[in-house]
C-alpha cells in the first residue's frame, strides 16, 4: 500500500471521529498499518542511499517525510486508544 494511501486511511478516520461516524478502531489494526509505515520508511531510506541524481534523492526525501509524519499519527492514534481501553 502506497503512502498516499496510508495517509488518506489516517486522515479519512481522523475526519470521522471528529464527527463521530467512526466505529472503535482495534490497536491490533493500527499496529499493523505502523509496521507497513516502518518497512515503507526503511526502503525509502535504502532508496535514498543509492539515488543518484539530486532530483530523485530531494524525490524520495520527501516521501519519507510524509512517511514519519504518518508513523508519528498511528504512534498517537495508538497511545489515545491504550488510554481510552484504560479508562473503560
């Protein structure tokens, strides 16, 4: 799964949770979609490392920018919903 669609997933939940049309979202599920996240970025950074021209490597920057910040969103996705099983 590509990461624009990770991030769409992401932002596609927030936007329904705020609404509150989102249905509980499992820990197991975010754990999942964060482990892809981490695979993604550790390619990217391979890729990164054996890019050749500028373009491709300022290319590839940026994908894993938008790599981290996602990790950082399931991290706190994550953590919100350990502390919402906690107080239930």
């Amino acid at each position: 799964m590509g990461l624009k669609k990770l991030a769409k997933k992401v932002a596609d939940y927030t936007a329904r949770l705020e609404t509150g049309k989102a249905s509980k979202i499992k820990p197991d599920h975010v754990r999942e979609v964060l482990e892809k996240l981490r695979r993604k970025s550790a390619a990217l950074e391979t890729e990164i490392a054996r890019a050749h021209s500028a373009e491709k490597r300022a290319r590839l920057e940026r994908k894993l920018d938008v790599a981290r910040v996602q990790e950082e969103r399931a991290e706190w996705l994550l953590k919100d919903l350990g502390q919402q099983g906690d107080a239930s």
